[in-house]
C-alpha cells in the first residue's frame, strides 16, 4: 500500500443537499391568492419574474417589448426594450388594438381544456390571436 486512500466520486449529493433528492416545483392553482400577505409576496417574485422574461425576449429576438404593470395599490412597474418607450406606445395606439386579452379568455381558453382534461391543438387562428408581438411594423 503505498499510503494513497482510494477516493470515490459520486454525483450523488452536495453540501446543501447531501441526499441528491431533488424536490420538484408543486403546481399551483391559478387562482387568486386569499392571504395578502403571500399575495403581495408573490406579485413581488413574479413581477421580477415577468420583468426578466420580457427583456430576455427582447435581447434573443430583437423585438420591441413594453410592460405595463399595476400592482393593487396602483403603483406602476414597467419594462421597455428601447429607452423611448413613449414611441413605442405610439407605435401600439397606431395598430388599431381592438382585442386585447383578458382574464377572463384565459378562463374561457384554458379553463374548458382543464376541466376536460384533454388540450386540444391550437389553431394558426389561435395563435395569431393570442400572439400580441405578431402585429405588423
């Protein structure tokens, strides 16, 4: 033996998991929170969430992205891809935006599906509709 251990790597574990067992996300409800305080808690993680995915389509695409967000007590949270996010409101008003999802279409597009249980393909009608990046310059 000339005085060298033997050492075993294994993947399994980490120091701030040493049992390698993953946990998973649980799937929540899409249904308004009734505690306030974890409803303001997740606005604030979700509102950083929705802030982030918004600039990272606009740097992998190179779309023009603006975000508008008002939390309950009416305080104002906006994300703009260009530092003249008036021009690009502009550019909105003069697309003629009649629809404009709601709430309610995600109840009426998503909530059938759920209680069927089965998802059905959308349509390129579909898509179009609910793809609001999609409208031309």
């Amino acid at each position: 033996n000339s005085g060298l251990e033997r050492f075993t790597i294994t993947t399994k574990g980490s120091p701030t998991n040493p049992t390698g067992v993953r946990m998973g996300r649980k799937k929540i409800a899409i249904e308004r929170l009734q505690n306030e305080t974890h409803r303001k808690e997740t606005f604030r993680k979700r509102r950083n969430g929705v802030m982030k995915k918004a600039m990272e389509l606009s740097l992998l695409t190179g779309c023009d992205v603006v975000l508008l967000v008002f939390d309950t007590d009416g305080r104002l949270f906006q994300y703009s891809s260009q530092s003249d996010m008036p021009q690009l409101l502009k550019k909105y008003l003069k697309q003629n935006p009649d629809e404009v999802l709601t709430n309610r279409d995600y109840d009426d597009s998503y909530g059938a599906e759920k209680k069927s249980g089965a998802r059905r393909k959308p349509s390129m009608e579909d898509l179009e509709r609910r793809c609001l990046w999609c409208l031309p310059d």
